[in-house]
C-alpha cells in the first residue's frame, strides 16, 4: 500500500504527515508508521476492536495530536485498520 498525507490542525498551526501502513502486521510490531517532513516520528498498533494505539514516540509528538493522527487513520480505513468490517464504538 502507499503511503498517503494526513494534516492535523492544533491551536492554528498545521502538522502534514506521512503514513505508511505494513500489510503483513504481525502481533508485536507496529503497523502504521507515521513520517514528518521526511523522517520517522510515531507508529501505532492496532487492537483487537480495530482502534489504534500509539506503539512508538520517537519524535516525542505531542499526545493530542497523536490521538487525533489516530483518529484520522481510522477514518482513512473504512473498513477497520485489520481489514475487518469497523465495529461501533460503544
């Protein structure tokens, strides 16, 4: 799958990113990496009800612009971020 753009917009300032997704996600490793300006700053992991959680912060991202970064890769994957049909959030 190719990597595609997600823009987060905290307290007026823009943040582009890049996500790329790896298609053989195995338990324990991260599924989604997400890229700024070319360089690697966070991933996430999948669960079980298809909701992602941060796996790794290594651009000490701050963590209202991770969950929503989350939010909109959820959003991206209608059909649920393991490919499943999406649960409802309950």
């Amino acid at each position: 799958m190719d990597n595609y753009p997600i823009t987060i917009t905290v307290d007026k300032q823009e943040h582009h990113f890049e996500v790329g997704e790896y298609a053989h996600h195995e338990d324990g490793k991260c599924k989604f990496r997400v890229y700024e300006d070319g360089s690697y700053v966070a991933s996430f992991s999948p669960d079980d009800h298809d909701f992602l959680h941060i796996c790794q912060n290594p651009g000490g991202i701050d963590e209202e612009i991770l969950h929503l970064l989350a939010d909109k890769i959820e959003a991206h994957h209608p059909h649920g971020v393991n490919g499943n049909i999406r649960k409802l959030k309950i």
